[in-house]
C-alpha cells in the first residue's frame, strides 16, 4: 500500500500558518528556509508555502492544498494505477482526475516515516 506522507499547502502568512499548526497541534518545525516552513506529527510531513513561491506563475494568488505527496513501494505501478484511474502524467508530474497534484516518491518527506 502507498502512504500519504506529504501535504504542501499555499498561504500568504507562511510564519503565522505554521504557528498556528504548532500551537493548535504540536505539529513540530523539521526545516526552514527563505521559501517553505515543514512541520511534521512524526508521520506526515506537511509543507507551508506562499502562492508566489509555487512553480508556476498561474499559482501566483493561490492559496489552499497545492499537491498531495505519497512515498510509493513501486513508483512506475503507482504511477500506472493513476492513469488508469483517471489522473495524467505529464513531464513528471501528477494529477488526479480532479486536476489535484499528486507527487510519487520512493522517498520520505522531511519528518515523516
């Protein structure tokens, strides 16, 4: 089975989002730079970013869950699954039949297990 180990999240506030995860929740600050904050429950890694930081400059104003990271036994099953279900593969990158990015890994997140 693969595991949801990764929630990336866009919001204007990248310091005060992760205060309140850390104060609401304990979630635990696993690292840091000029663009992200990663906070962790030991289990789940999930990502703080500002919308003007995403890949993409149509992402410029989003805010809200930007893409979902699971760590796959099998990458190239995983990603054959996906489009089988529905989601598409292009240059890399994945998407649910909802247009939601997925990401497939064969390694953990910062902070996860």
């Amino acid at each position: 089975m693969d595991k949801l180990r990764h929630i990336s999240i866009a919001v204007p506030d990248v310091q005060a989002t992760a205060a309140f995860y850390e104060n609401t929740f304990g979630l635990e600050r696993v690292k840091e730079n000029e663009r992200i904050i990663c906070l962790s429950d030991g289990t789940i890694n999930v990502t703080l970013t500002r919308p003007m930081d995403l890949d993409s400059t149509a992402c410029k104003d989003f805010v809200g869950v930007h893409h979902l990271g699971f760590v796959a036994e099998d990458k190239k099953a995983t990603g054959d699954r996906l489009k089988a279900g529905g989601g598409r593969m292009d240059d890399g990158k994945c998407w649910d039949p909802n247009s939601i990015m997925v990401n497939i890994s064969d390694t953990y997140w910062v902070g996860s297990k």
